[in-house]
C-alpha cells in the first residue's frame, strides 16, 4: 500500500511501535528515524543501558519513553511496553529489535497482513531468510530448534519463530500469565497464545546483519539453557494439559456420537492413519508403562503424526474398571510364553496380588499382549475404515 495508506491504516487499526532496546547507540537512531516514516505512535523501552542511549532518546522527547533502571531482559521490557501501550489504548503492538537487523519499511508487511485477516485475534512473526549469506549459523540452527519445539507443543508448523519482529494482539496478551523476563519470553508469548486460539503465523521481512554495527546480548550458554528449560516445561504442559483439554473441549462441544463420526469415522485421515493410531493406542494401552499411558502415547502420535484422538481413546483400553483383567491376561500370556503355570484365578488379582513376586512373568506377557492385540486391533480397524471408505465415496458419487 502507498505511504499515506499506510500511515492512516495505523492509526484506524490502533497499532503502535514498541522498541525495546539495550546498549544499541550505534543503531538504535536509524532504527528510530526509520519508524517515524510511517507512524509517531512509538513507544521506546531503554532496559538499563549503560552506553549512550539515554543522550540519543533525548533527541525523541515527543516520543512515549520507558526507562527500566536496571537491565532485567528482553521479555521483560516488551511486558512493560505491552502493559503501557493497553493503558494507551492501543490494540496492537509491533516490535522491532534496536540492532538494525530489520528494515522499517517491512512494518507495511505486517499492516497488511492484518488488515486483509478475517481474524483479527492474529500473531504475526516476520519470517527471515536463514539462508541467506552473512547469517550465522548459530542463529540458524537456534531457529530451527525453536521451530521443532513450537510445533511439537502448539502443533503449528512456522519457518521463523524466533523474529522480533512482530505483531501482537494486546488484548489477547492481557488474558495471559507469563513468567519469564528475557529472550525465552518470545517462546513464552507465541506458545501461550497459541494455547489461548490465538492464529500464529509468519509473514516475510528482510534481515541485515552487519557485525560492524550490530550488538548481540544473547548468552549461548545462559540464554540457551533458560530457553530449553521453558520448553521442558512447556512440553510438560502440552503432554499433561493442553493436548487432554483439547480433546475434552472438542468431546464435550460436539457430544459422543458427532465426535466418534467427524473424529473416528469422518476424519481426513487415511485408513492406513487411523488403524495405525488405533494399534498405537492399544499398544501403550496394554503396556506396562502405568501413569504414563497419555503422556506416551500422545508423544508418540505426535512423532509419528498420527491421529491423537484415536491414539488417545484406545489407550484407555486400561482405564481402572479394566485393571484386573489386564493384569491376568498379561500374566497369563506371559507364562505361556515362558512355559510356566502359577495358578492365577481372576480373584488373585483383585487381591493383594504382588507383581513384583512374578516381575518377569507379568513384564513379558504385558510386552506381549499389547503387541499381539495392537496388530489385531490395527488390523481390524483398517478393514472398518477402509469399506466405511469405500461406502462414503459410493454415497457421494451415486
């Protein structure tokens, strides 16, 4: 859109500039001068600097300023200019690194995208070329191992999550609880929002990375192992909470029997998908793994992209009421395998039954039967998928 446009489609749509910035003097006044291009709503973060910041921004007295006496973090100083720029009552915030690495004019970029999305609930990351030359390959591979960890937690697939370039929703921000307070925060926001229905996507801008110029405060060591922390966490919280509540909010909005048929019956799915994600569950479901069933099989259905609702639902196939009658054919199983007999009766294992006493016995037969009756299942279920297949398509084409 031409330059007027733009500028006017700023100031309709409520969307400031915030620029976090920390001992980044021989950059920070183009960066500045850059933005006022294309809008005055600014908001600038000075996080503690030490060199001489404070005698550039003086040269910017109409502009918003925050100073943060002390150095606390990246994601500290975008937390306190989201929380000024909501008082301002701005709907949407852009960030842009003081470094020099990003281009201004890119901010049209970002205007559009917004402007043309049916959902305004939007989070923008501006999406770099990492293969471009002069980027290093630090930065590179860091990228991609923020990638795969985002994607294993929201299930959103993004060339670029580690930009700072972005564009934030500020209402939707405010409905959220962060922690952290320095570069794991850009993890932080974009996985929590995800959690919360937030669209995340990407949008392409144009990287510089000049060393003459531009000043990283990233800490490979510190900062790297504060990242992977988080996304432990976060992988807990994808295993234990968000991935279950999403297929109770998906069970309990569409009630048993439109779930089995749009989830089971009506997914996209391939036969061959579904019959393996039914093997799968059956598989954790019957093993020996007890109190990890869910966190395992959703890890898994995950990895191997299978469908989780169905991995899910046939791995209760060892929910409490069932316990006993798992045990017993395990152990049974397990000493046919082993040509032995202990007498089992049902009775034994509703009482007192020791499996520590038959470890062995129980641990093969349990290996055994999840097995055997994951490929039974996976079996059985391909044939019923595969002529449910074969009579939607005939219904659909007659």
């Amino acid at each position: 859109m031409s330059k007027a446009l733009l500028i006017n489609k700023i100031k309709e749509l409520k969307i400031c500039v915030l620029i976090p910035t920390y001992n980044n003097e021989r950059t920070l006044k183009r960066v500045v001068d850059g933005v006022l291009e294309y809008t005055n709503d600014i908001i600038i973060i000075n996080d503690g600097s030490t060199d001489s910041t404070a005698q550039i921004l003086k040269e910017y007295s109409s502009l918003e300023h925050i100073l943060v006496p002390q150095n606390k973090g990246k994601g500290n100083a975008l937390r306190v200019g989201f929380k000024k720029a909501t008082e301002l009552r701005y709907d949407f915030a852009i960030t842009i690194d003081s470094d020099g690495q990003h281009f201004p004019e890119d901010i049209n970029t970002f205007v559009e995208a917004l402007e043309h999305a049916e959902n305004k609930n939007l989070l923008l990351i501006g999406a770099r070329n990492m293969n471009q030359e002069g980027v290093p390959g630090k930065s590179s591979f860091g990228n991609k191992f923020s990638n795969f960890w985002f994607w294993f937690e929201t299930g959103i697939k993004l060339t670029d999550t580690q930009s700072g370039f972005r564009l934030y929703p500020l209402k939707a921000l405010e409905k959220l609880k962060f922690y952290t307070q320095k570069f794991e925060f850009e993890i932080e926001v974009i996985v929590k929002a995800a959690w919360n229905d937030v669209v995340v996507e990407n949008v392409p801008i144009q990287v510089l990375y000049d060393e003459n110029e531009r000043v990283s405060h990233f800490r490979p060591f510190k900062d790297f192992t504060r990242i992977s922390i988080l996304n432990i966490c976060l992988v807990f919280l994808t295993l234990f909470y968000i991935k279950p509540r999403n297929l109770y909010r998906k069970f309990k909005k569409k009630g048993v029997k439109r779930f089995f048929i749009e989830d089971f019956l009506g997914s996209q799915d391939s036969p061959t998908k579904k019959a393996l994600s039914i093997a799968l569950g059956v598989l954790i479901g019957l093993s020996p793994f007890w109190g990890f069933h869910t966190l395992i099989v959703i890890f898994l259905a995950i990895v191997l992209n299978l469908n989780k609702a169905i991995a899910f639902a046939f791995s209760n196939v060892s929910l409490p009421p069932f316990i006993p009658f798992v045990l017993y054919a395990s152990s049974k199983v397990g000493q046919f395998v082993l040509g032995v007999n202990y007498n089992y009766t049902l009775d034994t294992f509703k009482n007192n039954f020791e499996v520590s006493d038959h470890l062995k016995t129980y641990i093969i037969g349990s290996f055994t039967l999840a097995v055997t009756c994951a490929i039974l299942f996976g079996v059985l279920g391909f044939l019923f998928f595969s002529i449910f297949e074969k009579k939607k398509t005939a219904l659909h084409n007659g």
